[in-house]
C-alpha cells in the first residue's frame, strides 16, 4: 500500500538566501567598472549564478560549488565575511536578512560551529606586519596599489615592470644582491602579494590592498595622487639591491660620442646551436674578422650595437642597438615556418621591435623540389614580405653567401655612424624626425638601449586586450597585420565590436559594418568579403561550416 501523500504548505525559500554575497558581490562588481577594471566581468558572472542559486550558503568555500568562482573568489567573501563577524555585523531585528537567519538556520552571515573558519594571521604575520620606510616591500606595495588605482592600468606588474619603477625613483643603486627579490618573496609568505601566470604577474591580495592604504595615508598620498602618479615614496639606493638590481638595469641617458664606440654584430644563440651550418656561421664570421657577439635575442637574428669602448664599469658597457635588424631563414626553415603559422607571426614581431630597418635573408638549402610546399608558395610568400611588409629582402645562395652579407652589413653600419654622436630614447619614442624608415643621408641616432630593446621583445610578456585581439584577428584568412590595425583602431576590444554588432539593425548591415575601414598605406577599403567572414565568426552562435 503506498504511503499516505502528506498535504500541508510548503515552507516558502527566501526571495534572497545569500544577501550579504550579493551585496558585496554587487559593490566589488561596481567599484570594479567604475575604475574600468575587466575583473567586472568575472563578479558580474558570479552574481548571476550566485542569484540563480535557491540554497543559503555558510562560507565562501561553501560558493566554490557555483559556476565562475574559483579559489580567489571564495577566498575573497571568506574574508570578507569574517571582518563583518569581527564588527558586530549590520543585522537589525526584525530586518529581511535576520529573518532569512532565523528561518534557514544559519545562512553566510551566521557563525556555525561545523563550518571551517578562516585561518587567522599567525604572530608577526600580515596582521601585525609594518614594513620600514626606504624599504623593498614598502615600495613594491605602493606600486602595487598605484597601479590597481589606475584606470588605465592592468591591476598587476610584471617582474621587469616592477624593477624599472622602482629603479627610476633610485637616484643611485647599490650592487646587485647575492639573493634577488627578498622583498618579494617576503610579501609573497605573508600573504601580501599574489603571483599568478607565468611569466609572472604581481597583484595584491585583500590583506596587501589593506596595508597599502594604510601605506598610502601614513605617507600622506592622496588617492589621486596615487592612481595618478606616485611621486613618493622616493626609492633610495639600498633598495635596488635589496630586489636584486644591478646598475646595468637603470634607466639613464646614455651618449656616445665619434670614437667612444664601436659597432658589434649580435647572433643570436640560436644561430650557434645544433650541427651542421648553424656552427658553421660562426666559423664563417671569425673567417671574415668580423667583430660578433653570441646573446639571446627575443625577436631577430642579427642585430648590431654601438658598444661604449671606455665603460665606468668594463662587464657592463653601455650599448645602443642600431637601426637594423636581420632574421634569416633558410628555404627548409621557411617552409616549416609558413605552415605552422611563425612565419607571420615572426614578421608582426619585427614590424613591433622599434628598428626601421628591417631585413629578411632568405638562404637557399638543396632542391627545391625537396620542399613540403611549392616553389611558387615560397615565392609568393618573399614576394609579399618585401611589397606588402615593407621587408628589404636579400637571397643568398649557401651559408659562405649569407656570412659575406652580413660581414659588408657590418663595415657599411660602421662608415654610416662614423663621426656621428648617439644618444638613447626611451621605448616607444620615435627617433629622429630627419631620419629613419624614409632614405636618408643621415642615419637614425636616438636609438634604444640593448636592454629596453629585448627587454620589449618579449614573446611571452603580458599582454592587453588590445594586443590579443589584434593576434586573435590575425588567424583569421586573409587578415594581415595592417588590416587587424585597422580594426583595433576602431574597435579596441572584441566587446566593442561586439557591441556594435549588436547594434546593427540587420544580419546585412552586421555584414557590411566592416567593409569601409581604411587598411594600409594605400588606405583602400577591408572589403565586403572580409568584413563578411568577420561577421560570421564574432555573430554565430552555431559551429562555423
């Protein structure tokens, strides 16, 4: 006999089980776009499951059950939720959140003896924690928050970034350290800085934002002063080499006058490596008496630098990078590279590099008939790289050929600057207005630093929207670089294409919207062709066919 069916009202759920999470959900949510943050994104994702959730929650851990949150989000309402235990709470009698407690037990913002608590900082910890002033950590935590108050900032630093802040506040830096980054790994145990992607990303967490404030008002700075432009605190010398940074990493001016210097080629190490003709490059160079060097350069083969003949400090000469840039593929090389995609990827890397002069040595290897691709793929693809690139292309015959080039490269750069004073620019600067990309008599003389040059040409470094955007529309057929320009020029971030997308009254129109960007030096049209496949990608939502 079945069971007798039990009538009677249910009880009702409440309308909001979790109405604190909600809540500051809802004001990191809104603290996070009005800075501009895209970290508004993620709280908005995690409040609309959060929403859609129907059960009360006891601690953040508890939330990890949710879509879109993860451990530093749990983390984050576990914090919080404690600091509002610690004050008492903000629960009148009679209030909707006090029903909710009494009528569901014991919701997120009741204690529960079963629920795990938060570890609490442990003596000496984060807590009671005050770093000195002139100190490492001071400073790195006062970068820290300057950059998570600026709007146009990425809420973290990476290492490099962090070191060229804090040297350019050091009127003098100490030696190196014999451990670097004590600093850091200070902050890092005390739970005070987050480390996050590889390369490496430094953000605060809670408890550093915390003690930065606290920072930022004992040295009275202002907010704005803050997200704007930290003047202090002015980082004295004992602090580069408490974060292990040698003087060869400050940012100064460096001149070179006729006769302070000398023209040295770089090969890059992966010219050196292996058998065969790599090692034999270097024996063609020492053949010729050519005055090279061996490092690991980021983008290119071959580079050239005025190296300071007379240095304060002779392991650390002062170099500036000259105009000019090699990348050399072999015809076996340049295959590989076409078909695996490096090839246009390695041309908009040097498009980037800040040298105008850009040269692709293209050396012969065997038959051509022994290729995976066609002789007239390889050939369309030299051709496009010198007219539509604006690549100087040289085609040498065997490795002898290609040392020979490189070798009268060398003699010509050192008549060209030859009585000539060179100065550096920062990153990003252009030169000299006179000189540069255009044919001139005169070469181009304010010019990076070795370092500031590979340091920027990082494959690896973190990224903005905008970069990987530009990347994202380059995989697309037919998008070069020039055009996938064009259309972050516009459209800066895919929410924006998308948002006028959106706005399109028609599939025609979203077709269309496109096809009239300027491209190029010619400035002709992207084309309806193109502008439709774009559509078709950013505005299905079924697999593409």
């Amino acid at each position: 006999m079945a069971a007798p069916v039990r009538l009677g009202r249910k009880r009702p759920l409440p309308v909001c089980p979790n109405p604190l999470f909600v809540r500051w959900l809802t004001e990191w949510r809104d603290e996070a776009a009005s800075r501009g943050r895209r970290t508004q994104f993620v709280f908005q994702k995690a409040l609309r499951s959060l929403r859609r959730y129907p059960l009360p929650l006891r601690s953040g851990k508890e939330a990890k059950i949710l879509l879109h949150f993860g451990d530093g989000l749990c983390r984050m309402l576990d914090q919080r939720l404690q600091q509002h235990r610690s004050s008492g709470g903000d629960r009148a009698p009679g209030s909707s959140e006090a029903r909710s407690s009494a009528q569901e037990g014991a919701p997120a913002e009741v204690q529960d003896s079963s629920m795990p608590v938060p570890a609490q900082p442990k003596a000496g910890g984060s807590g009671s924690y005050w770093p000195p002033r002139h100190s490492g950590a001071r400073a790195v935590l006062l970068l820290l928050y300057r950059e998570h108050l600026n709007p146009s900032g990425h809420s973290f630093l990476t290492k490099e970034e962090l070191v060229q802040r804090c040297t350019q506040k050091a009127p003098g830096v100490a030696p190196g350290s014999a451990q670097p980054w004590p600093a850091l790994r200070s902050l890092l145990r005390r739970n005070l800085v987050l480390r996050t992607h590889q390369p490496a990303r430094y953000s605060l967490t809670p408890e550093g934002m915390d003690l930065a404030q606290k920072l930022a008002e004992s040295e009275d700075l202002s907010l704005l002063n803050v997200g704007i432009g930290l003047e202090k605190p002015e980082v004295p010398g004992p602090l580069s080499a408490e974060l292990g940074v040698s003087e060869g990493s400050v940012q100064q001016s460096l001149e070179l006058r006729p006769g302070e210097y000398r023209v040295l080629l770089c090969v890059d190490v992966g010219e050196t490596k292996g058998v065969g003709h790599r090692s034999e490059l270097i024996c063609q160079l020492q053949r010729l008496h050519v005055t090279h060097t061996v490092r690991k350069l980021h983008v290119g083969d071959f580079v050239w630098v005025a190296q300071e003949t007379r240095p304060r400090d002779p392991a650390r000469p002062g170099e500036l990078v000259l105009d000019h840039i090699v990348e050399r593929k072999r015809l076996d090389d340049l295959c590989s590279s076409i078909i695996d995609g490096r090839f246009r990827e390695q041309k908009f890397r040097l498009k980037r590099c800040g040298l105008g002069h850009r040269i692709y040595l293209v050396e012969e290897h065997g038959s051509m008939h022994n290729l995976s691709l066609p002789e007239s793929t390889l050939l369309q693809a030299v051709t496009n790289t010198q007219v539509i690139d604006g690549f100087f292309v040289k085609r040498t015959a065997d490795i002898k050929e290609s040392a020979a080039y490189l070798a009268l490269l060398t003699r010509g750069l050192e008549r060209l600057y030859q009585g000539h004073t060179l100065c550096s620019r920062l990153w990003g600067v252009p030169g000299d207005p006179e000189s540069g990309n255009g044919p001139s008599p005169s070469p181009l003389c304010s010019l990076l630093t070795f370092n500031d040059f590979n340091a920027g040409a990082i494959k690896n470094k973190a990224q903005s929207v905008r970069e990987v955007f530009v990347r994202q529309l380059m995989q697309v057929r037919g998008v070069s670089g020039e055009k996938a320009a064009a259309i972050v020029d516009r459209y800066s971030t895919p929410a924006s294409l998308l948002a006028a997308y959106d706005a399109c009254a028609t599939p025609k129109e979203q077709e269309m919207l496109l096809s009239t960007i300027k491209c190029g030096r010619l400035q002709r049209n992207l084309g309806p062709a193109l502008s439709r496949t774009l559509s078709q990608l950013y505005c299905s939502y079924s697999p593409l066919t």
